[in-house]
C-alpha cells in the first residue's frame, strides 16, 4: 500500500470538529440507561441523607447552640485580594487561614468563608481579625504581583446569647474602604433572607468542594421548616445535586424552589445545566426542548450558555448554518474583538465553534470561517487555555488547508502551533504532508463583521486592513486580538523539486517519530518515514526502517491485545469500592481525568475525555468518596475547623457515631455492588476503545509489511532468482 498525502486523513479530520461537541447518542456507548441512572442516583441520595445526619448529631455534640459561634469572612472591596486571615476571640489565636488563588477570586465576587467554628459561653466578648492581601490585577481574578502586601485589622465586641451567633466580618484596608465606613455585622439567625451559610454553600462550589457545600445545605436544613428555607437555598441543593449527577433529586429540588417563589433567572440557571446534561446523555431532543422553552426569558450572561449549547447539539447533527444563525443572536452576535471584556458577550471557546460552523457550512461562508480561525490563531495568548485554542484553532485551519491542495498556505499555519503543546503531534504529521501536497493559490481574508472602520485606531488602508502600529491605543496592547488584517494568507516555501519537497517531509517527521510511540500520529509518522526513504532510492535505509517498525508495532499489538483480554475477563474487578486513589481524586475536579482500575492513559487520551466515561468516572468516584465517608475515613464537612491552607482537622465519622455506621453495612455494600458494576462498565468501554485503536494499528502494520516485501521483491529481482510479484507469499517479512 503506498502512502501518499491523501492517505493521511485520520488525524487531521479530528481538528475539523467543534470544541468539547461530543455528538449526539455517544452517551449510550456508556452502556447506562435512565433506570440505572436513577438507582444510582437514589443509592447516593441516600448515603448523602446518612451522612448528613450523622454530620447534624456530630455538630450538636461538638458545638451546641448554647455556645456556638461562626465567623464569617467577605471581601466587599473588589480591588481587594484577600490572602491571609488570623481570627482571635478574647485574645486567643483560634486559626490562621491562607487562601489559595481560587478561594481569594470567589471572595471578591461577594461569597462568603466561615473562617472558624468555636465555642464561647454566654455574654460579652471581642473578636479581632487580623488580615493580609493586595490590590487586584487589571486583567484577571487573581492579585497583582507588583503591589506591595496590604494589611489590616478589625476588632468587634459583641454579645453571646444562649443561641448560635454568627459574625460577618468584611476584609477592607482602610484606604479602600469606602466613604460609608464598611462595618462587621451579626446575622441574627433566621431573621434574614441571606443566610451567610449560603455564601459559604456557593464558595465550596466554586471552589471545587461540591462534598462539603452539599453536606453543608443538609446542616442548614436540619431541624428546620421547610417553610423557613429560601428559594435560594433549594437553588443551591438543586445546583449541588447535579454536582454529583443526581438529575431526578435535581428536578425535585427545582421544583420545591418553584413552590417558594424561586425567581426565573435563578430556574433557567439550573433548566440550562439540566439540558447539558442530557446533552452529555444523548437525549438530544429532550435537550432541544428544554432550550426552546427557556429562550425567551433569558438574561445577556445566561444567552451566552444558551448560545454554546445549542450551537454545538446542532453541530453535533451537522446543521451548520442554523448554528451559526444560533451564535449570531441578540446582543452577544458578533462583538468587537478589539474590544477588552467581549468574553463577557461570547466566549473564545463559543468563537472557535462559531469559526469551524461556517467552515463546515461552506458557501459564502467559508472564507469568513477561514479569517476567524486565523484570527483566533494568531492571538496573543495570556493563559494555558488560550494558548490550547490558539493552537486548536491553527490546528483545523492548517488541516482544512491542507485538505483544499493549499499545501503552501497549510505549512506557514502548521509552523504557528508550538512544538511543546498538546497538537504538537499532530501539528508534525500534517507539515510533512503539508511539504508533499500541491502548492496551491493565496487564499483571501475577508471582513467578518468586527473591524473597525477606516481611519479608526490607525488603519491607513481599508483594502489591505493594516494596522499603523504607532497610532494604537495603548490598551490594544493587552488585548488578545491586536491584528486585524485583511491581506490575503501568506505561503511558505517548498522544495522546487520533488525529492526536496520529500526530504523536508522527512526532516518533520524524523521529529516526530522520536516522541511516544502510542500516539497515532507518530506512528503513521514512522511509516511515511520509511516510504520516503524508499522512494527517495535510500532502499537499505528504508528496509531496516520498515523492519523496525514492523517488528515495533507487532509487539504494541500484542500489548494491545493482552490488555484487551484482560479487560474483557472475567473476574478482573476485584476492588470495589475499597482502593486507594489519592485525596486529590475525590474532589470534582479531578474525579473527570481518572479512571478507576484502568491503566491505558497512554492509548486511551482522547477517549478518557469523552461523555461517557466522564459519567461513568464520574459516578465511580462519587460512591468511592461517599463509601469512605460512610467508613469512617473521611473528615466531616466541618469546614470551621481550618488550618493554615485550609487543611481540615475536625473530627471524622470513624470516631463520632461509630454505633449508627454498624447500621449501615447494607448500604455500603450495595454503593460496592454499584461500584464493581461501573467500573466492569468503565473495562468494557475501554477495551473497545483500544479494538478500534487496535484496529488502526493494524492499517499501519499492514503498510510497513507491505513496504517491506516490495524492497525484498526488488532485491530479488535485481538478483535475478525472482520474477517481480511471482512469490511475495514466500517470503517471510513479520510473525504473523
């Protein structure tokens, strides 16, 4: 089989998809369907429940109402940062808390952290804090390094009834504060709507500790009315629930929230979660439907969400023009790039989809498809994120190019994507095809629609779009999109001969078959290298190249293969619920990137970041984390008792309701049976992932062996004792 450059297509049509679009139906390859979706659910609900109540028996013991004290802290300066915090009440150091970037930018957004959870007696008393940051960077959430720390201090007196008591306490310097003098308040409890436990709630969340903000909720309804909730609070529990993929206690929750007067804005928050998740499901008109419902009551920030769901369920279907009628709706079409804080209009991630939906739906959209992309690819990128869409976006250009016969302008955009990044294999096979495709025509850029007019910020020339340097704002030099122009794509240079233009594909992929030898890229790599060599008349070089990997890739097909037994025996879960992950991987946001009793990271990449094993991964880990809870293992959600970067020392289940626990084997052991049964499912998933990645092997097996019998048929051949073609069966190239 010979190789050519229109043989290379697998890889390259992977960049031609929209971003984080998983297509409809992918979901059923998890092998759940909803009843099983609603056991699993209820099986967590349940062990929430039990571990709430044990948490509310633990709480009274620890610190009854007669002196409890919660002290709360805030930031309601917004140029303000908090880093680190010391309480002291009546003179006594009771926790010195430092805060993590993340936990400082919730802060500034008007959440609240109980600092400490104590116990005084009845009457006066004075609470000190005594607290550190710096001033907010001009771009971003995070403090500007520059500034020099800023400290402060507040001092409270204050009474202690026989009642619990909680002290909202707001972190300001004194030269931030402004006129109106911000003071510390008590929260007389269930006299106001805003409980400052709601803030707490929301500050968990957001900071990626869905455990504890859920138990958290349970606390706040212990003992209490249902009458005295809320709407906020069943939004929260409605929002904490699929946190943890609970979609039927959701439902519930929203609907109790409805009841109590829960605003719309705050119901279409939780109706779009509820509709990505049964995107992630494939239940792709349930998803519509609930889209179609909730469009005309949107607000400007949630437009954006409804905007990025349902242009991706309509890509995901391939009705690219409809998508892009979606993502130009409202106020949010096409906002000005040039323009610092267009991301809160629509996103760099909803502008990438938007630029690959006229792409694909072709026409007079093309073009105008083929100048955003290029725009987002040569961006200038602050964060990790947007250096990943930066080279995402160069990516699929280059391909499309590349899949047009414009091998000239596909090279100088392959060139863009750094070689250290995530595409950089795929970025090294496409050049080396990109140096033997034809040359091709300039391509032309075109107007989109968010230019600036002419004579605005500099630009002399309306044809060709260029900016005059010298006459930009300086804050154009902070901005993502600094250049605007119009001229048509450059071209690289390739070899004028053929053999030039093959021994520069070689020099790319010589690169590339250096690196992992799992990646797809670099093994179509390794064999287009061995073919150039034989066409290039190098026949001695590229027989002990093809023997090479030849014998290489029959020996990862073996491994492939064993693994895949492996996988599919029977018997090969053997751990339940009772291994030993790390702490990190009990939390939400590591729980999407690990997969339990599987080792295949290394073949298996892309597919581990798919819908379906997010879900099964996703209800893996929850039942691991709530089973060691349920165990004793696990603190409570205690989150007053901090140390210095929020450790927790409170005390745990194993030592506080041992006796209930005893009752509960029951459950444990069906969250270990539901748990044996989601990873088997999680084994079987990947080990039909790995067939198809077996399968593709296989192509690349079948190439070399090939080249391989056509260098030893020529040697025969040359000796005389063959006639070409006549015995190729006999002659022994592989084992197999």
């Amino acid at each position: 089989m010979a190789v050519t450059w229109r043989n290379s297509r697998r890889c390259g049509a992977a960049a031609l998809v929209a971003l984080s679009t998983f297509l409809a139906g992918a979901a059923g390859a998890a092998g759940l369907d909803d009843e099983q979706r609603r056991e699993i659910a209820s099986l967590k609900a349940d062990a929430i429940e039990r571990i709430g109540s044990i948490q509310a028996e633990a709480m009274a013991r620890r610190y009854p109402a007669r002196t409890r004290l919660s002290i709360y802290v805030g930031v309601d300066v917004p140029s303000f940062v908090l880093e680190e915090a010391t309480v002291y009440v009546d003179g006594r150091e009771l926790v010195t808390r430092r805060y993590r970037r993340d936990e400082a930018a919730v802060l500034t957004e008007g959440d609240a952290h109980r600092i400490v959870r104590t116990n005084v007696e009845p009457g006066s008393h004075k609470v000190r804090v005594q607290f550190s940051g710096r001033l907010r960077r001009a771009l971003g959430r995070g403090p500007d390094p520059d500034s020099r720390p800023i400290t402060g201090e507040i001092d409270m007196d204050f009474e202690k009834s026989a009642n619990p008591k909680a002290l909202i306490l707001a972190m300001a310097p004194e030269a931030l504060r402004p006129t109106r003098r911000l003071s510390p308040s008590e929260w007389k409890w269930r006299s106001e709507v805003e409980d400052p436990r709601f803030g707490m709630v929301r500050f968990l969340r957001q900071t990626g500790d869905s455990y504890r903000a859920l138990l958290e909720l349970l606390e706040i309804a212990a003992g209490v009315d249902a009458t005295w909730l809320a709407p906020e609070y069943h939004a929260l529990r409605a929002h904490s629930y699929l946190d943890f993929d609970m979609e039927p206690q959701a439902r519930s929750a929203l609907a109790t929230g409805l009841r109590a007067g829960l605003g719309k804005e705050a119901e279409n928050d939780i109706r779009l979660r509820l509709a990505g998740l049964a995107f992630e499901r494939g239940r792709v008109d349930e998803t519509a439907a609930i889209l179609s419902d909730i469009r005309p009551e949107l607000t400007t920030a949630q437009l954006v969400r409804w905007q990025g769901l349902m242009s991706r369920l309509l890509m995901g279907k391939g009705r690219y023009r409809e998508a892009v009628d979606v993502l130009t709706q409202g106020d949010t079409q096409l906002e000005v790039l040039t323009e610092p804080g267009s991301e809160d209009k629509q996103t760099l991630y909803m502008r990438y989809n938007y630029a690959v939906a006229l792409l694909q739906a072709g026409g007079e959209n093309l073009v105008r498809g083929r100048t955003l992309l290029d725009r987002l690819g040569r961006m200038r990128p602050f964060t990790p994120a947007q250096w990943g869409l930066r080279d995402q976006a160069n990516l699929t250009l280059a391909y499309h190019f590349l899949a047009s016969d414009q091998g000239a302008t596909a090279k100088k955009i392959f060139q863009r994507i750094r070689l250290d990044g995530p595409f950089a294999e795929t970025a090294l096979l496409g050049l080396g095809w990109a140096e033997l495709a034809p040359h091709g025509e300039r391509q032309s850029r075109v107007a989109v629609g968010d230019e600036p007019d002419a004579g605005t910020y500099g630009i002399t020339d309306t044809r060709s779009g260029r900016f005059n340097r010298s006459d930009m704002p300086e804050r154009f030099s902070a901005d993502a999109f600094r250049q605007v122009e119009l001229v048509p794509f450059k071209q690289a240079d390739q070899a004028d001969s053929e053999e030039g233009r093959r021994r520069r594909a070689l020099v790319a992929w010589e690169e590339l078959a250096a690196r992992r030898p799992e990646s797809r890229a670099v093994q179509e790599a390794r064999v287009a290298a061995a073919f150039t060599l034989e066409t290039l008349g190098a026949e001695a070089s590229a027989m002990t190249r093809y023997r090479r990997e030849v014998a290489a890739l029959e020996d990862m097909h073996d491994s492939l293969r064993a693994r895949i037994e492996a996988l599919r025996a029977e018997g090969a879960v053997v751990t339940g619920l009772d291994g030993a992950p790390s702490l990190a991987a009990l939390t939400r946001n590591w729980q999407r990137r690990y997969t339990p009793g599987l080792d295949d990271a290394r073949w298996l990449e892309e597919f581990y970041v798919s819908a379906p094993v997010h879900e099964l991964a996703g209800h893996y880990l929850d039942l691991y984390l709530l089973a060691l809870a349920m165990r004793g293992r696990l603190p409570l959600a205690d989150a007053g008792d901090t140390g210095s970067g929020g450790s927790y020392k409170g005390a745990d289940l194993a030592s506080v309701g041992t006796a209930d626990l005893d009752r509960d084997e029951g459950l444990v052991a069906r969250m270990d049976t539901a748990a044996a049964v989601l990873q088997q499912r999680l084994r079987s998933v990947s080990a039909d992932a790995l067939e198809r990645q077996l399968a593709e092997l296989e192509e690349y097996i079948a190439a070399a062996r090939l080249g391989l019998a056509r260098l030893y048929e020529k040697r025969l051949a040359h000796a005389g004792s063959v006639t070409p073609g006549d015995t190729l069966a006999a002659v022994p190239i592989a084992r197999r």
